[in-house]
C-alpha cells in the first residue's frame, strides 16, 4: 500500500521500455512517472504505441520536468543519452530522492570523463565518482546508498568475467588483457541511423570504436582497484552483432602461474556464491546469448590452455537485462532494502 | 500446498520448453513428472542443458512410461507429434486423469483427419474429436473438461481472426476465404532439417504444403460449426518466415454488404471483451509479430475496403505462446476453475 | 571503344548501386556519370565509400547537375525517389537523350497517378503515361523506345503471375484478385527510419499501406490492358519481411472454369518461353527468395485446388534485380538492340 | 576450344556449390564431371534441384567413381570432409592428374595432423605435407604445382592478417598472439545438425572447440616458417555468427617496438601490392563482413595502439570465396598459367 513511487525518465529508449517491462511486474513498488526528453512527433507504424500497449496502465508519458519528477517519485531511473544525464541525477539526488542513472556520466573522475566521452563531467574535480553499481560484485557497498552509477553494458560482461582473477597471484599486472566484445544491436539505441538497418546489418559483422570505446576507462579503473595494480590495462575491442539483444565477451589473459580448470572454476564459484544471477558453466561447456537473453542472469565460462599457458574467459548477457535495466532493478532492490532477486528473472525467452 | 502435479511429456521439444517456462512460473502448481518419447543420445553443443538449467529444480527428465505418469500427474500436457499423442491422451484420460493434447490427433473426426494427416486416427468411427481448445472463444465449454485437443498453430490465429464474422450476414458461405499465413521456424520443430538451417532460411521466406495443410479442415470445421454454413471453405496457405517465433495471418473475405470500420471494429471487441489476450487494433494501425512475443496474447487489425468489397484481417500471434503452450496453460487453468490468465503474461519479450 | 555513355542518377540508393554493380560488368557500355540528388555530409562507418570501393574505377560522384548529365551521357537511369525523378526524366528525354525512370513518376497517367501518390505529376493531362518496361512481358514494344518507365518492384512480380491469365477464359472479371506480397528492407529505402532499424525488424513482419500500396493501380492498369476487362481488381497488400533483398507474391484467384495443371503450366510456359529469365517450376515445387537472390530471374509456380476451385500462382524476385536495376539493364539492352540478357546474371548469390 | 576439363567431388555441400557457381563463368575451362560422395535419397524442399537449376546445363552429378573421375578430368577439385578427401587426392594426383584438396587432410605433417584431428593421415612419415594453396601470400611457388593443398577458411584470414609482421621486428615470438575469429554457419557445412537449426541460430552467437580448432596448427606452422621462430604460437578462438557467410578475424599482438600507423601500412601495402584482392583500410576506418560477400576479396584494418602497445588487425573474407572456393579457383588459375583474377569477382554481393 505504501509503496515506493518510481519514475522512469528516458522511458522510451531501449533501456527505459526494459526498465518499464520489469518494473511493471515488481510486486513492491509502483511506477509514478514516465518521461522522455523530448516527445518524438512523428512516430511512424506506431512503434511508441506498440511498445507501451502491453503493460497496461501506465502514468502518461510526459517531457522531462524536474519539479514533477521531484514531486511524483522517491526514486528515478535516468535512462538518458550521456552528457545530459548525470547533471539532472545529481540534481534530483540533492533533492533527496534516490537515484540509478545508466549514463556513463557519474562512472569516472572528471579528467578521465571528459578525456574518454569528449563531453563535460557533471562531477567537480573533487567530486570522486557515484557509487558503482555492479550489483553482483558488491552489493553490500549498494545497500545504503541513494546515488548509484549503473554500470556499462560491456562493463558488465567483462567486470564479472576478469573481477575474480584480480585476488589471484595468476597474473601479472603489466600485461595486457585483451577483452574481444560482440553486441546485438540495442546497444546502439532506437535513433535512426544508417549502419543500423536491417538492410545494412543483418548479414553483417564488424568492430566500431576500436581503441577509444568509453567502457574502456570504466573497466580498468575497477580492476585496477581491486588488484591494487594501478598499470593495469585492458584492450577493448567492441562489435556489432546482427541480433538486436546480448553481449559475448571473450577475454584472454597470459597466465605467470599455472592453475587447474577445477581450482579456477572453485575461485569463480567462491566469487559468485552470494548471487543467483550469475552461473560459471562446467568444463567444457561454452556460454551462449540466446541462453541469457530476457533473464537478468550472466554466464561465465572458463578455459585454460595448457600449450599455451594463456587463461581465456567468456562471459554472455543480455544487455538490456544484466547490462543495463535488469541490474538497474537490482540495485534498487538493493538500495530500498528488498531481496535482490525481486521482480527479477532467471528464465529467459529464447528460442 | 495441495497443489495439483502437472505431468509435460514431449518436455524436450519447443511447445514442451515453453510449457516449462510458463508452468515454473505459475503459482498455483507444481510440475511433478518431465517425459520426452525418446532421449536423444547425443546432444550437442549441451542445448538441451541450457534449456533446462534456467528454470532452476526441475524433475529429473524420463522416457515415458504410463504407469510413472498415471501416478505422479493429475493432469498431463501432451506435446508429442501427431500419431503419437492422441493415443497416449485417451489411454491417460480414460485413466481419470485431466489431458490436454497439443498435437492435430484429436482435433478432428476420424475420417477426416485420416485423409488430411495420412496417418490413422486413435479416434473411433463414433467418437467425436475431442473439446476443441480454443480459450479465448469458448471459455464457457472448456471449463468442466477433462480432455482438450489444443488448436493449432495457424488454426487460432485464423480462427481469431474469422470466427467474429460467422454471426453476421457480411459474408457469402459460397465463397472461399483466402488464409495467407506466415509463421516463424520453431513451427516445424527442432529434428534438424536441412531446410531449417540458418544457412537455408536466414534470407530466404517461401510458401510449403500448398494446398494441403493439415490445419485446414481445423479451421474450417470451427467456421462452418459457428456459422452454421457447411459449405465454407478457405485457402489456407502456410509460409515459413525467417525468424524463429510468430505467426501473421491475412485473412481476404469478400463482403456481400457493407459495414463501416466502426461497426466492424464493434462487432470484434464485443466477440473478444471477455478475454485480456485479444486486442482489435484502431483503426490503421496493423499488427506486429514483434509486439506479440513472449506473450500469450493476439493482436487483430481489420480493413474494409470500400474501392473493392473486401475485408481484410491481420492477427498476429506468437507460435509457441498462444498459438501452443500458452493457450495450453490457459485451458488448463479453465478445466480447473482458476482465473484464465493465471501464470499467462501479457507483456512480451522483443525487441 | 565506341561504346554508349551511361550515367546514372540516385547512385548511391540501394537501387543506384545495384546498378553500378550490373553496369561496371557489363561489355558493351562505359560509366560516365555517376550522381546524387545531395550528397550526403556525414557517411557514418564509411558505408558510402565501401559500398563504391568494390567496383574499381568509376567517376566521381557528383550533385545532380543537368548540364553535365547531357553533356556526359547517352543514355541515363534515374533511380530518385517519386515526386523527383519524372520530371528529370522528362527533362533529359526532351534533351535526345535516352532515358530509364525507376521511379512510379511516369507509369500512371496524370490523376491516377496524383490520387494514389499524393504528389503533382510531371505529365499533362493528354500525356499518356511513358513505355512501360516489363521486359519479360513485351520486349517489342520497349525495343525502340527513348524514354522507359521502370516498373515496381511489387508490380514486376505480380504482373508475370498474373498476366499469362488474361488472355484465357478462366477467370471472371468482376471478381478480386488477391495479391499478398512480401519484400525485404532495401524495397523501403537507404534512409534511416526507425521501423527498419535491425533491432525492430529483424524478429519481426507486418504489413503496411495496406488497401493504399501505390503499386496497386500499376498493376490494375496493366491487367486491364491485356485483359480488356476494365472493371479487373486486385487486393494488393503488401509486407515487410526481416530480410534485406526478395519479394514473394501470392496470388489467389477465383477459377470460373475448370483447367489442369498441365494444360495451365503450358500457357504460363508459352508465355514466357523467349525470356531466359522467367521460369515455370514444376509441380508440386514452391519458389524461395534464395533462389533468385542476386540474379535477374523470377520463378513461378502455379497450383490448381480442385477443392476449391482456387487458383494460387507464387512469384519470387530480387526486388534489387529483376524488381529495380537488373530490369532497367534489361530494358536498356533492349533500348540499344543488344541481347537482353547482355550483362545480366541467371545466377544467384545465395546462400 | 582445347579448354581443360574440369571435375568437382562434394559437388552438393556449400564449397561444390560455390565452386560450380564460380566456375561455370569462369572463360577457359569446361565442368565435366560432377560427383558427390553418396547421393541423399530424399531432398526436401528441392534444395538440391534448385540450387543446381541456376546454371544452366551441367554434367549429372554421380556418385564418386575414381575411373570416371580419371577419364573425364584434367583437373579436380576436391570438396570432401577432412579423413575422405586426402586419400582421394592423392590418388587422383598419382594418376597424373591436377588436384586441389579443399579438405584439411594434407595441410599438416602426418603426426601433428592425426593429433589435431583425431584421423588417420593419408601421408607417409616421410611425406611432408602439400604445397599449401594461399595464393595471396605466395603466387609463385604455387604456379607450378600440380598438387594444392587449399587453406582453410579460418588460416585463410588469419595469416593474410598476420604474416606480414612475421618478417619485422616488430614482435616478439615468444608472446601468444591472439586471434579471436567469427565465422558464418556455411563453414558448419549443410549436414543438418540442432544447434545450426535457425531457430536455434539466429538470436545467438557462441564460441565452440575452445582451445582445440584444427586450424590452428595450420596456422602456427606458416607463421613460424615465415618468421623462422619456431615458438610462436597462436591463440584461436573460433565462434559461430548467426548469419550464412563470412568470417572476421581480430588479431591482438603486443609489439616489442613503436611503429607509426603509416609505417606499418606500408609494410602491408607491400606484402600484398601484386595480388588485387587483399586491400588495406585506410587509417580509422575497419573491416566489415557485408564488403566481401561474394567477392574473392580481404579487407584487413591496422590500428596501433599507443596507450597499450597492443597492435590489432582486423580481416574479413566471405568463407565461401576466399576462404574455400575463390581462392581454390584462384590457385587453379595459379597452376594453369592463366592470370588469377579470372573468372573471379572483385564485386560483392551485399545487401
């Protein structure tokens, strides 16, 4: 009865019709409040329409205001483009309401934002940034905040594949991991833009922002810090899958020490004990997306090569799910207190 | 606590998965037996695992056997192929057990599902078919049964679309109505084909069973039944579509009155306002496959055109929600006075 | 060495590089003008520049400039949108040069063309509309030809099912003839639009314009002509497949009069018997969109339904090919007294 | 008119099919003899009839005969699975015959083979193995060859990627180098299995023989020839794309020295400035799977990276072409004095 009143802003993005399909079967709160930046005119074959019909009642969709948002919820999804998204958390957080942005603008210090995204940080320079919001990873540190930074799709998938090697003496620092990622389409948003059409890339593959994708800066500042290895480098190379949803991270790491696959797979099952959300696969057993997708889950699947004494690792989301709505969720259940699992799916929707 | 146990046999299959997913999920319930006809040996690439593994404590999976599934279910689902299935539905049903059977086997009279499935029927020459499961049109009739042959496929979108005309003086009997039905590939099921490839079917779209598919005379039996016209035939014509969920059907009538939209669009809210799962779209906006996935819903959009006497109606399902194992598990919570909509979702899946 | 000059007008539409690709084979011709309407300012991903890169040396692309084009070129296709392309056509034609419009500007007469397009025709009310260019259907009457009008994709495909009827006695003019066709993405257009974007698509189908297609009065119009009946109707309904290249007509017709396959199979055979790029399957063999992908050719079959008394004709094309460019190639080769099929390729490019 | 007479064995699979498509335009050679290992009995869907049908007249296809094959060729391609195809090759080769071998079977010594396989080889210890076909890289010592051992589709993109570096010092051998490769279902073959199903295929991506692909050693023993580093090694993952065609290698080395972007440019402009078609990509701009469908082309990308002294290389090739039967064509072109781009497309085929 006395629910939390949530709002959604950004809600007709990809994210923010995820966030609206979980957050409309969440049986402890209510939502409130939906807005979008600003009101597409000209919707062509109802695709706005289509994409709210299926939820039922839901509060009207309106442009962005502050004062409403204020006044209609006690916390807000920002599912908004970065460079716009975390100035307006950070203002409806100094207002005392709870805040999950799924920007990139409050994951990293000033210098490394604006060095990395090309845009001005919403953060001053002593501002450190917003509480990281891996939730599988860390969610004692969630649990009593009312500002989190939602992590990067691609993040995700590589944090909770590579986190675990960070206590290990397996690996030596001034290596390079190289982190080989593939996404579906999503990922790239619903505006328009040529090399997204079905005709361009449905029978198409290839890499986008090689050497300079902004979910670089966010992984190695994570790993760093738990291996307290601050040289610690990753090379990120992100591509376009023809799939609109899921994300498969293949990582290679040179091994300084041999391990077994079973004392491995032991190091990551350790790691992962406290969630339900993330499976290691059995020797032999390699992850794929259409296993994840609809579930906010993460498979992680290890292999270690004895003729080559290199470690790889793969790890498959669903990136609107763990990637990006379904931790949102996660983070606030763990922010308002509630078991983390709430409204949350392990069965996915696949085929 | 004195859940009723609920026996799937064909568990392995893409109508038994789904029914997995939707019963796991289904608060009143517990699943007590998992039978497919025969294991297969070697599954590659750990799919079947996969499949499994999401839907966390499940029944160990079993060959079939009679005496295991007459003692651990009260009420089975069938989704075996036809000419297996109907037979197994009789021997459980006549056991006292409730049955609901996926397959053709008891959807038809003898003689004519001899003649349209070249294989013979478990009926005999007396023995009417079986309570024809079409849920969201005769919920009244399926509510006190213990057997149900769920329709098919194509049979219920069809049957969505056209059973709403029957009651009217709109439509000639003498003329045959054009079915022009599209369907995704989880339709033909999962035996491997070379046809059915990605390599064959990713660019590819083409009509087969011309002429002759076997949910022809399902349909029009329900159409002539309802319209009391014995001479209604349709030109049912099926194509496979490159994706894996989803059915389009057009439907073509020719009109012998006129009708404006509005009434039309009357006459088919009335026909469905007892049912959450069918929408009548407004007029001009036309039905998706995307925007049905994952649901257990229909959407249905109608057009009179007045240039040339011709009605048109599109309706979109997904193939193994309402079109399988979602209309399943609707009948099931008719037969056994729960609320129709209980476990079923009406949100979907896609993007 | 003498060979014709040849531009082309719209080249960087889908259309426009399918015909590079077609002209930069071709023996007996040079490419001497290559322009776009605007020239796009920001290529994202370099899709312009690969798209070119392939076809070796071609002349700069330049913005449409009338002066140049007649200085440069003997013979032009335009491939611009409707509402644009006619009045160049008409333009450069008036000029003395030779002309191939594939735009829907010149293929209807003035008010037929302005009631279903919604845009001001480029004829006067006494101009007749321009030679049509079904190639495969009257080649006589393009050979001599200065100025062609390309026709539509959707109506290529419907008017070599349907023509071959005309001229028989088995159909009654009063009835409907439903057309249901199916095409892939490039038929919409290089233009970014959400509804084409990958992640909407590709999972899913619908139709559009349905009842207002403006390939609808293409088609009748043809029809009437061969068939003298002018009250011959159809029921075009049109659909989009998640495929980028292929269109798939299905045709239903009322019979009025009994005929075997046999006897029908030969006519379609007759009439199609001086074309290489028409082929009649034989019975019991439905056409796929693989098999034409790439290649110049249609594929028809043909099915009688006794019980019925339904005709059903399939059609399937590359709406790149024989629905744009490899048509206007052929159209051109008849326009210069070149074999049709110089240049052109039976052979597709599937899987 | 004294055109060498050419057989196909594996006539039927993707690369017979693709070899038959290629050869039947290729100028200077006639197809004679067609044969494929056993004949399916039952062809669903025609796939066979129609995927012949596009070639106009061809030779029947037969089962294998070796005395056939002898009396009716002059030269054989062989497009059998690895463990059938060597022995066959071989012995056609004794007769006196030209042959190239697309199978695995005689690229490795008889030991490395057998262990990377799992088969017997059809060489002797003393035997090493067939001149290896990769006809980019080395014209010359194919030219006179009578026995091709073909690259596989995987080795084909990988070392056109990586052997330019093996004659610089810019690397280090003792470093793995990592090369994450994507390939289209094709290169899975047309023997129907479940996981190349569609319906389970095309939402999906996965990698598969994790640390175990039988190309590896392929590649490591050309890279440790060229280099004279016998330590060198790779690390190949290999993972399934849900589309039909096309591969794309990401290769990760760490450089032991600095070089400029346009230093190595030079250096790969160099390697391959005598064959047209390996291109290099301007600086920024990266490979895409769509450029080469049905091309017999590469297209690699350089990026140095400064911040990681990491070097990436990027290639893409259509597996089909220049991965199986473009470049089998190529280097028959290569053994029989002819120049060789005959018969061979520069020319994509995308969208």
């Amino acid at each position: 009865m006395n629910q939390p009143r949530i709002g959604v802003v950004g809600a007709t993005g990809y994210a923010g019709v995820e966030l609206i399909r979980i957050l409309s079967r969440h049986p402890l709160l209510k939502i409130t409040y939906l807005a979008a930046q600003k009101l597409e005119q000209s919707e062509t074959y109802g695709h706005k329409i289509s994409a709210f019909r299926q939820f039922g009642e839901l509060p009207a969709l309106e442009p962005f205001d502050l004062e409403r948002c204020l006044d209609l919820c006690d916390l807000v999804f920002l599912a908004l483009p970065s460079g716009i998204s975390g100035r307006l958390a950070l203002q409806i957080h100094h207002a005392g309401k709870k805040v999950i942005d799924l920007s990139g603008d409050l994951r990293l210090p000033k210098e490394v934002y604006e060095s990395w995204y090309g845009l001005a940080s919403p953060l001053t320079q002593k501002d450190t940034h917003a509480v990281y919001g891996l939730s599988d990873w860390q969610a004692e540190q969630i649990a009593n905040q009312s500002l989190i930074s939602n992590p990067g799709c691609y993040a995700t998938a590589a944090l909770l594949s590579l986190l675990p090697l960070c206590q290990t003496k397996l690996v030596e620092s001034q290596s390079v991991w190289v982190v080989d990622a593939k996404s579906g389409s999503t990922g790239a948003g619903k505006s328009p833009q040529p090399h997204l059409l079905l005709s361009e890339l449905s029978n198409n593959f290839y890499p986008y922002r090689v050497g300079c994708h902004q979910h670089t800066p966010e992984i190695e500042q994570k790993l760093q810090e738990e291996s307290k290895q601050a040289d610690l480098q990753i090379q990120l190379t992100t591509q376009l899958l023809p799939i609109p949803r899921g994300i498969l991270v293949s990582a290679y790491i040179p091994l300084c020490s041999t391990i077994s696959f079973t004392d491995l797979y032991e190091i990551y099952q350790n790691a992962y004990h406290d969630t339900p959300f993330v499976s290691i696969l059995p020797c032999g057993e390699w992850p794929q997306i259409q296993s994840v997708l609809g579930a906010n889950t993460c498979h992680i699947a290890l292999h270690v090569d004895n003729r080559t004494q290199m470690l790889q690792i793969f790890a498959v989301i669903d990136n609107l799910q763990k990637g990006a709505a379904g931790q949102a969720v996660q983070n606030m259940n763990l922010m308002l207190g509630w078991p983390m699992e709430t409204g949350l799916s392990l069965i996915g929707s696949a085929p």
